[in-house]
C-alpha cells in the first residue's frame, strides 16, 4: 500500500533542537518537518518550553544542539545558523514573520501605523513612496483597521487594533514562513474570536506555513492542521490536531484534554 | 458483479487506554473487517457503545486505530488511513473523505453560508460555484434564507444538523461517512436526506452509516454490518 508522495520537500527541517538555561532545560530534542502550506501547533502547560522551542526555530536564540534547516528561495535548505549574520537577519525580516504575544515587541511604537507596515516593504527593497502607502493601506484594510487611522501612533490603538496591526507588518511583506507566540493571549475573549477568524483567513488565502504556540487548546483547534504536545522541554505526542484532541495517546495529552471543557 | 472496494477494512482492533482514571482499558474494536463497494451504502447496527461512532471516527482519521488496515481509494491510489500521515490524512478528507458527525462544531463569526460552502472551495471551485452549491443544499434541507448569513452557533439542534448535513454533501466525496445524520430532523427533511443519499449512491459514492431511524435505515442501506459490546464479541 502506498502514501501519498508528498509535493515538494519540507519548508523547515528540525533535528534535534535542544537549548538549555544554565543547568535548567528549556527544550530537548525536539524533532520534525514543516511542510509548505501547513499551519503546526506547539501545545503544552506553561514552562514546557514552548516559547523556548519557538525562539530557537525563528533565529532569536541560538540552540545549544540541532539544526534547523530552512528551504531558502534561492539556495534550496540551508541550516539557519551556518548562515551569516547578515544573511540571517534578511531572512528574518523578509522571508519570515514573527507575531509577538504582546504587540509592542514587534512594533515601533514611535513611528505611525503606516510606517510599521511600510517598514517592512523597505527591508525587501521597495523604494515608491506612493507604493509603500499604498501596499500599507491595503493591508490596513485587511486586519480591519480603518484606512484613516494610517497616520495615528500605535499608542492610540486598542490591544487588539495593536495585535492587528502586527499581523499586517509581518504579512505585508509575504512571508513564506510566521511564527506566532501566543497570539491571542494578550487579548480579551471577545476581540480573540475576530482575530482568530482574521487569522484562519489570511492563512488559508495566503497558503502561508505557520507554526503557533498556544496553551489554549481551542485556538489549536482551530488554527493547526498538525499538533505537538510538549512536557517539561520535550515533544511528547504528535499528530493530526483533531485526532490528538479527540484520542490523546500520551497520559500528559489526556490529562491537558480532560482538564478543559470542550476543547 | 461488485466492483473492487472503495472502503476495505481489515483486523481493526482499538481500546482506550484512560491514564486519567489509573489506567483503564476499554476495548471497543477487535478484528473487524468490512467492505464497502462504489455505489453501496452499509449501516453499522448494534446496541449503544457498540463502537459505532467510534468506528467511523477511526475511518476518518479522528481516532487512531491500534490494529488493523483502513484502506481508501483515493484518486488511483490506496490510502492506509490507520499508517498514513497527517498530512495525507488532510488531502484524503480535502478530496475523497467526507463525514458528516453527530454535532456541528461551530466556528466562531463565520456565517452558515461559509461554512457549507468552505469544503467546496477547498477543492478548488470558484467561491462563486461553492456558494451557489451551498446555497442549494441550504435550500433543500429548509434552512429559512434569513440564516443564511449568521453563524450557526445559535442554531437550533436540529439546524445544525442540517448545516453539517449540508457541508458533508457540498462536495461528492467519493466515499461518505454519516453518524446518525437524521437523528434530530423532521420527516421532510429526513426525506430530503434519503434522497440525498440516493443521489450519492447514483453517483457512485460508498456510504458506511449509522441510522438510529429504521425507516431511513430500509430505505437508505443495502446492508447491515452488525456490531455487539466487546464483551460479547470476546
Ligand atoms: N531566560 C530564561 N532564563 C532562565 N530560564 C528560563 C528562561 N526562559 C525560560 N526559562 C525556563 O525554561 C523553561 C521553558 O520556558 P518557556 O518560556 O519556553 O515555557 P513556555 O512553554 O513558553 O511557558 P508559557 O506557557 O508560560 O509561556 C521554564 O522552566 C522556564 O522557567
Ligand atoms: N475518545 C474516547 N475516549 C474514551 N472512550 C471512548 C472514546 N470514544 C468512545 N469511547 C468509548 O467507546 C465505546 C464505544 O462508543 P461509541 O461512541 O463508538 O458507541 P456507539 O456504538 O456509537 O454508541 P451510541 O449508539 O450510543 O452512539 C464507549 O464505551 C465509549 O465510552
Ligand atoms: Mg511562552
Ligand atoms: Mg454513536
């Protein structure tokens, strides 16, 4: 009996990623595919290294042992951390997004809100004013925040305007590849629903891979095709989102999905 | 006389093992095997916690089998949805897989409308085409035009059901799985299911079923799979 040949090859190659803090582990061993197209979630209780796990993936800590190895555009795969600095950096700001859990990490609060979008456009080398106003707007318009508030400062915003706002400077530039922290978690329950909706749409429009950390297990429901539990730094089960919610195989699993109502 | 199978089940076995409750294990499953040709529509039949859900759930990937083969036609090729990977397991349900479970699990903020015609989209019909699919089934299964537009968390149960049932049917999945899919309906629209049940039988679908309602159930199924309690089947 056959699988499915899988279209291309993974977009990101992990091979046991370990990072440690002193003598504490923040995460170990962690080993998997991404394939295009495909949105994974990182799930887990609190300090079970999800954050830890999701900075080593997206080059803002450096792991302690493991690869990971990205297929570039122009090179094919390339372990991220063989690359220079330089290369590094460019990769990050354009190939990649990263969608911070509280907003004001990944904006500049002193520039407008047209400026943080037009930002990014600069880094991948547009130069048309008239352009960069213009993609800026759009984008505006596609998280939902009135074209007229183009010219406000970030500090005007609501949380959720601000979360938004970080979405669109990060897809402005069409990354293949967005690493998300905790998305909605800094945001009340009603605004989560509406960025979660905006989220699953862009995704799917956009066909972008995504890997999100959440601990809130219906937001994993929604977002992820594919699902990691993790424990005290390591992966303990790995599946299809539906099936590792439904028919937990790990005793941690079935106790994460018990302790909530209807994940 | 009958076509190669489009569903082939072999040796299924699945228990749950409840770490919660120190370790229990519940078998369901052993040695099943059934298949299902083109065209062919089998109710699974047996008492309450048979494991007739849970075999549905199995063939669709939701639940993980611990033993056995689940084997999918899938655009030439044959799936083993009890080894396949996940994201196999997505294509397979994108193209060839539909279930229609027993509640809708609803998506917060988008409209009835969306949601039935989401699958249609997802293989590749213009939103135009999967509205208009939509739109039709929403039609025939009575869902009032005025809900057309709102999300369906607030629906009633029996609304629900048939925006699932309306979802399940948006595209012709090759091979169909419905749990009990006329349990909360009226007597016309659990005509209008027989009726879309036979239209996917014409078209050449392989259904595997579970219909509480004997009536439905004679008219619909060309067989019966009978299914008993671990207990007595050991
Ligand atoms: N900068 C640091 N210095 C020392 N220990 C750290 C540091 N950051 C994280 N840790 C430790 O590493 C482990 C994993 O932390 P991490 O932040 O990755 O968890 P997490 O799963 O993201 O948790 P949360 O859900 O609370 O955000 C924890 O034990 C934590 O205390
Ligand atoms: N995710 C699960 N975790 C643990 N046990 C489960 C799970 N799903 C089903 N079971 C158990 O498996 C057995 C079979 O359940 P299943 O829902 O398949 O029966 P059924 O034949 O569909 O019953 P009914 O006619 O009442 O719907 C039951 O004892 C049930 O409690
Ligand atoms: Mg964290
Ligand atoms: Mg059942």
């Amino acid at each position: 009996m056959t699988t499915l040949a899988m279209t291309g090859r993974p977009l990101l190659q992990v091979e046991g990623l370990t990072h440690r803090y002193g003598s504490r582990i923040g995460c170990r061993d962690v080993t998997f595919d991404l394939w295009p197209g495909e949105v994974l979630g990182i799930v887990g209780e609190s300090g079970s290294g999800k954050t830890t796990l999701l900075k080593c993936l997206s080059a803002q800590m450096e792991p302690h042992a493991g690869h990971v190895v990205y297929d570039t555009r122009e090179d094919g795969p390339q372990d991220v951390f063989a690359l220079s600095e330089p290369r590094r950096r460019l990769l990050m700001r354009t190939d990649w997004g990263i969608v911070h859990q509280h907003p004001v990490e990944g904006l500049r609060m002193k520039v407008s809100a047209g400026a943080n979008v037009g930002e990014r456009l600069m880094a991948v080398g547009a130069r048309h004013y008239g352009e960069i106003r213009g993609a800026a707007l759009d984008w505006l318009g596609r998280v939902e925040i009135a074209r007229d508030r183009i010219d406000d400062m970030p500090r005007t915003f609501s949380g959720g305007m601000l979360q938004r706002l970080q979405i669109a400077r990060n897809l402005v530039s069409r990354p293949r590849l967005v690493f998300m922290d905790e998305p909605t978690g800094s945001l009340d329950v009603s605004v989560q629903a509406r960025l979660l909706d905006l989220l699953r749409g862009l995704v799917a429009d956009l066909g972008l891979s995504v890997i999100v950390v959440t601990h809130d297990l219906a937001v994993a429901r929604l977002l992820a095709h594919r699902l990691m539990v993790m424990r005290a730094g390591a992966v303990v089960e790995e599946g299809l989102t539906d099936q590792v919610l439904d028919d937990p195989q790990h005793p941690y699993t079935q106790l994460l999905v018990a302790s909530i109502l209807h994940p | 006389m009958t076509a190669s199978p489009s569903l082939s089940l072999a040796g299924i076995g699945k228990q749950f093992t409840l770490h919660v409750q120190g370790g229990v294990v519940l078998p369901v499953l052993a040695g099943v095997a059934l298949d299902v040709a083109p065209g062919e529509c089998v109710a699974l039949h047996g008492p309450s916690g048979s494991g007739k859900s849970s075999l549905l759930r199995l063939v669709y990937g939701n639940y993980r089998a611990q033993a056995g083969s689940i084997a999918i036609r899938h655009r030439g090729q044959t799936i083993d949805v009890a080894a396949a990977s996940a994201q196999t397991i997505l294509k397979l349900r994108r193209y060839t897989l539909g279930y229609v479970s027993q509640f809708l699990r609803v998506i917060p903020r988008v409209p009835a409308i969306d949601v039935v015609a989401e699958p249609a989209r997802a293989v590749g019909m213009t939103a135009a085409e999967a509205e208009r699919r939509a739109e039709r089934l929403l039609s025939r299964l009575r869902i009032p035009e005025r809900l057309w537009s709102l999300p369906p968390a607030t629906f009633s149960g029996g609304e629900q059901q048939r925006i699932n049932l309306a979802r399940g049917f948006v595209v012709d999945y090759p091979v169909l799985l419905l749990d009990e899919p006329t349990a909360a309906l009226d007597a016309d629209n659990r005509r209008t299911v027989v009726s879309l049940i036979h239209e996917a039988k014409a078209r050449g679908t392989a259904l595997l079923g579970i219909f509480h309602d004997a009536e439905v159930r004679d008219q619909v199924a060309d067989r019966l799979f009978a299914m008993r309690p671990p207990s007595m089947a050991a």
